[in-house]
C-alpha cells in the first residue's frame, strides 16, 4: 500500500525521485509557484522546503550570489535534484552537480561544466521545445519547433535528426532520457518513440488515448505515461510493450492517507505529474494531491502468448 498526501488547491507541476544509492529515495514534488517540498517516499514524512518562487536566471550565471544559489539545489539527502524549475528556465542537472543544462523558455540552451557557461549553438536548429539530459554521462538532447531532434555530448554536437511528431497547438510535446543507455524517449501526445544517439528510431507506438506526462526509470527498463483521457497511469517496459495500467484515483483510494483530514481529488483533477524509479516506485500527482505506489499494486495486462 502507498501513501497520499493533499498539498494544494492547484495542480502540483512536478514529481521526482531523489535516490542517494544507499537510503531509500525521497520524494521532490513542486508546486505551481515553483517551491519544491520534500518527503520521506516510505512513509511521506514531510523533510522541509525549498523557495525558489521569486528565483530569476541572473545575467551573469557566474555571479556570486547565484553560485550560492546552485549549491542549494539539492534534497535533504544531498543529492542534486534533477530537474529545477524557474521562471521562463528549467535546469537539469548530472548527479554530481559538475554538469547543468539550462533551458530558457525562448528556446535558448546553456551547458554548464564544472563552472563554465558554453551556449549551444542553434545553427538552424528553431526554438528548442523540451529538453533532456543523461544524468550519468552528461548526453544532452533537445526536440525544436522545426521537428529537429539535436543531439550533445557535452558541448559537442553529436547529430541533428528530423522526427516528424505533432507540432500543432495540441500536441503535448515530452522528453525522458534514462542513464548511461544512449536512448531517449519523445511523445507528442499521440504516439511514443524510443531513439538511439544517432537518431534512430528503435521502437515506436500509436496511443489510443492522449498521453501527458511522461517518466522513464534510469535504468530504462519502465516506462510510465499519464493517460489523461481516463486519468490511468500506464506502466510499460523498456521495448514500449504495456505492462501495467490502474486508474489514478483508484491507486489514491488504496493509498494510506498522511493527513488526518483530507479529501480525494475532485472529478475534474487531471494527471498533472509522474515519475518511476529503477524499484517499480510510482509517484504521480492528480490534481493537488500527492501519491506514491508501486507497479505491482497497478493491474497487470495479459501478454500475447506462442501458439503451440
């Protein structure tokens, strides 16, 4: 049985897990105003906050000040969060914290490296939409408004590939990378694909509902998509074969509620934030309600069987 916790009248932006290698992993969830609450995943004792609602990119990223800031950007356990969320900037960080990928919202990239400040260069690339970033060996990728996907080790381009995906005004554009497996995943709310570094396609899937949110475990063997037609939660493996799938106010009903009094989300809570960790741990938020729970308590899907 998990556990669920109501944080907010608004719906929560994001959920990450926060593992150390060695205790078990605490719980990042930011709120619509960009502060970021911590918590124990085994139990959701709560472990403090961190402001950064009036937080700014400075002109200067070497500024004193702002260095102060960086080394703060971290949970309670010292790990380095991975991923910040600013106004008009996302930071993904590497797990030591020697490598930072800012996204500013109007397209532009930044790479850090142990305190310099490279910006990669567009060349004809369009406006950088989503981003990801290989937190073990520092491969970044980045998906543009010209349906070109532009890969970097580092500073260093390593390709740029046309993936056609929906560019309209619906489309709901997603990026996950695991680490150390040179793949990544990109949805624009139809379909799902995974690449290789050299932009090729390896797996791809038509959806049959419109997916939001999207998380992949670092080890690349679970997938997780936020159906937001029917608010289900759907697990798949690391060929994109579904595994796994339960409503999310039905895992919220199972969950052991942490307040003493709390409600369930409303009817018109959607599927706001998602992620999965290497152990089956699902956290996932509806609305401004917090749960984590585990793959095995989602109803498993029958598999296709060998003809005798």
């Amino acid at each position: 049985m998990g556990w669920r916790l109501h944080l907010s009248t608004q719906p929560v932006a994001a959920v990450h897990f926060v593992e150390d290698g060695v205790r078990a992993p605490q719980l990042a969830v930011w709120d619509s105003r960009h502060n970021v609450h911590f918590y124990e995943c085994k139990d959701g004792t709560p472990l403090g906050e961190l402001r950064l609602a009036e937080q700014r990119l400075p002109g200067d990223l070497n500024e004193p000040d702002w260095r102060e800031v960086v080394d703060t950007l971290r949970a309670p356990n010292g790990r380095f969060l991975p991923a910040v969320y600013l106004n008009r900037a996302t930071i993904l960080q590497s797990w030591d914290g020697r490598l930072r990928l800012y996204h500013q919202h109007e397209g532009g990239l930044i790479l850090e490296i142990e305190g310099r400040h490279i910006a990669l260069d567009r060349e004809q690339d369009g406006r950088y939409l989503v981003v990801g970033l290989d937190r073990a060996l520092g491969l970044s990728c980045a998906y543009s408004d010209q349906g070109l996907l532009s890969v970097f080790q580092q500073h260093v381009r390593v390709g740029t590939f046309e993936v056609p995906l929906a560019l309209d005004m619906d489309a709901r554009l997603n990026l996950a990378v695991p680490e150390a497996m040179g793949r990544m995943l990109l949805c624009d709310g139809e379909q799902l694909l995974m690449l290789d570094s050299a932009g090729r396609i390896q797996h791809r899937i038509r959806l049959h509902f419109t997916a939001g949110a999207l998380a992949v475990s670092p080890d690349g063997q679970l997938v997780a998509v936020a159906d937001i037609d029917d608010n289900l939660v759907r697990v798949y493996d690391g060929t994109l074969r579904p595994t796994h799938q339960k409503h999310a106010i039905d895992l919220m009903a199972e969950a052991r509620q942490v307040q003493l009094l709390a409600s369930l989300p409303g009817r018109k809570a959607g599927l706001s934030a998602l992620d999965i960790a290497n152990d089956g741990g699902i956290a996932f938020a509806l609305g401004g309600v917090i749960c984590v729970t585990q793959v095995r308590l989602l109803d498993e899907l029958p598999q296709p069987q060998p003809l005798l």
